[in-house]
C-alpha cells in the first residue's frame, strides 16, 4: 500500500525537491503552501507523515504541530521538521513541539529520506 506524505512548504524549489524525492521511493505526495492549508487538508484525509517547515505565512510549522496534538485524529501523525532556522533553541522548540526528527536547510536528501522510510516502519 502507498504512503502518503504531507509537506507543509512555502518554498517552491523545496516543495518540489521533496515531491521529485519522495515520489522516486514510491510515496504519495501531497504539498501545501501554509499550516491553515494543512489543517484543510487533514479535516478531509490522514497522511502517514507529516513534513512541515517552520517559517510560513498565515500559520507557522510550530504552532500547526502544536493544534495537531490537540486533535485526537492528527495526535499519532508522525512529524519532521524542515527549516533554514538551525539554532539550537529552534531545534528543542521543533522538537518540543512534536517533530520527530529535525532537519536544517540545504538538506541532506538521503538522510532525509532514511528518517522517512525509519517513521513509516515504525508507524506501520
């Protein structure tokens, strides 16, 4: 059965980086622009994982992840973070929040994809 991944990205470049990716391993992509498009998104489907980026307009990663917790449907989602923000307290805030895992901008895309396929495993 295909995986499905949301990303949660403003970046254009990004966006598609990640889609052209994670579509070669044979997911399921779906992209959106911001965390409200997101959160549309989730009252109509579930994906498996959930990739966001931290720095959006209208509605941040940080604070889409934090409604997901509150939301008994998109609690056990798992979540990476995808961000140019590489500081040490950005880090702990994402992962406080909820990420699993954190990556920094230019990304390692095989790294990237490893934690992927590690989250569905465990998830499955």
């Amino acid at each position: 059965m295909t995986k499905t991944v949301l990303v949660v990205e403003d970046d254009k470049n990004i966006q598609e980086l990640l889609r052209l990716a994670m579509y070669n391993e044979g997911y399921e992509v779906i992209i959106v622009n911001n965390g409200f498009e997101a959160l549309a998104y989730l009252e109509k489907q579930q994906p498996d994982l959930l990739i966001t980026d931290i720095m959006m307009p209208e509605l941040d990663g940080i604070k889409l992840m934090k409604a997901l917790q509150f939301r008994e449907e998109t609690k056990d989602i798992p979540l990476i973070i995808v961000s140019a923000k590489d500081s040490v307290p950005d880090i702990l805030k994402g992962l406080e929040s909820g990420a699993r895992f954190y990556f920094t901008k230019p990304l390692k895309i095989n790294e990237l994809l490893a934690h992927i396929k590690f989250l569905l495993k465990m998830s499955a």
